[in-house]
C-alpha cells in the first residue's frame, strides 16, 4: 500500500468517527432537556462537522478519496445509548457519561495517528488541533458530569 493510502485510510477512519460523534451529539442533544447543555450538544456536532470538511480536504490532498457515512459500531452505539436512557431516571447524567466515554476514545483514536512522525506538517498541525479541542470538550463534559452530581 503506498504511502498516501496508508495516510489516507487513517484520516478516513477519524472522519468516520467524526461523523459518528456529530450524529451522536445531536441525538444527545435531543434527549436531555437542559437547555445549557442542549446549546453544548449542539455546538459539539456543529464542531465534528466541520472537523469533517477539514479532514475530507486532507484526504484530497493525498489525492485519495473521503469515504461516506458512520460506522456500524456507531450506530449500535447509539442504539445503546438510547435504550440506557430511557430506562435511566438521570437522563442527562447518562447522556454525559456517554459523552465523557465517546471523547476519551477520540482523543486515543487521534493519538494513535498522530504517533505517525511521517505525517506532513499541516496534516499533524489540523491533527492536533482538533484533538486538542476535543480534550477541551472532554474535560467541559467531564465538568458538567460533576455538576450534575452535586444537583
């Protein structure tokens, strides 16, 4: 496999996964009735949005193609996580739990890349830069779980 596939798939993986988190945290957003954290959930998936279009660009750039759609592991996720909170009386501490759970595993996910010191400057620079907002939303979620707790 060349170079520029190998790079490629990496970043395709990631961009699956922000697909996924974006569907996952606007059916987050739809489940809980804080508006504080509906504002969150809502501005998280605007953000793996356009975490896409910057991954998809970078994939261009290695002259291979995006691919489409969330993962299968996604889509039972979310399965999952709607059937935990509906049968959860703490909707919203639920919900956040499964945030915290989601982000941790972004971030090992973006690690794991990035732990390719071949990767071209600007590819590592967006690579870091949205791993590094991600780990800023873990540890807002992470926050708003204790908040949660006290209430």
């Amino acid at each position: 496999m060349k170079y520029s596939e190998e790079v490629a798939n990496k970043l395709n993986e990631l961009l699956e996964k922000n697909y996924d988190a974006e569907k996952g945290y606007k059916f987050a957003a739809e489940k809980v009735k804080n508006p504080q954290l509906q504002s969150f959930f809502n501005e998280r998936a605007k953000e793996r949005y356009d975490f896409g279009h910057e991954l998809k660009s970078e994939i261009r750039n290695f002259g291979e193609a995006p691919e489409k759609g969330t993962s299968l592991a996604a889509d039972a996720h979310r399965a999952w996580m709607n059937l935990k909170t509906s049968l959860s009386s703490e909707k919203e501490e639920a919900v956040l739990e499964e945030a915290i759970r989601g982000e941790k595993a972004a971030v090992e996910e973006y690690n794991e890349v990035l732990k390719d010191t071949s990767l071209p400057p600007s590819t590592g620079n967006v690579l870091m830069k949205q791993r590094d907002s991600i780990s800023a939303a873990l540890n807002k979620v992470k926050a708003m779980e204790t908040w949660e707790d006290r209430k």
